[in-house]
C-alpha cells in the first residue's frame, strides 16, 4: 500500500502497527502519562497522583503502553518506574502538541 508522499511507503502490518500506535496515544489518561514522563521516569504512585486517577488504573493504562512499546519499566525492590520507551514518542507528543497549538 502506497502512502501519498513519495518516496515512503508502507506496508499492511506497518499500518496495523502504526494505527494500534495512535489508538494507544488517543486515550487522554495515557497520553497524559506519557506527557507526565517528558521530565524523567516515575514510578506508578507518582503517575497516579499527578493523573488523580487510582494506582490499579494507572498500571493498567502502563501495561497497555508498554505492549506498544510507547514506555518501558524498571523495577526497584517493590516500585516500578516508568519512562518513554525512546525519543520517538517524545518527538510524536511535541509534534502533535505543536499541531494542536497552531
């Protein structure tokens, strides 16, 4: 399947991937969590705090973002801290942002 620019193209998984990719970032809970963790990785207490929203349903919306490879997970004794799973993510919320703003 050709994408209109030309030059870049993309395959049927490739566009499976990528619309399970902005189906995960069109939550606002989790997108808020992932605007949460520009600054650094926090752990799940942390997020839930800043989201108001309860500890169970913040791991919950962490698992799902983690399966999309949108976070990743270190675990410290009894704590899990998250961050963005890579520069990508950060540079897709800032230009999405940046889009919103304009």
């Amino acid at each position: 399947m050709a994408v209109p620019e030309e030059g870049l193209r993309a395959d049927h998984d490739e566009i499976k991937n990528l619309t399970e990719l902005f189906h995960q970032m069109a939550d606002p809970t989790r997108l808020f969590l992932l605007i949460s963790m520009f600054s650094g990785e926090k752990c799940v207490c942390e997020l839930a705090e800043q989201t108001d929203v309860s500890v169970s349903a913040v791991s919950h919306q962490l698992r799902s973002l983690r399966t999309a490879r949108l976070v990743r997970g270190r675990k410290k004794g009894r704590h899990v801290f998250y961050s963005l799973d890579d520069d990508h993510v950060r540079d897709l919320v800032s230009k999405g942002l940046e889009h919103v703003r304009e």
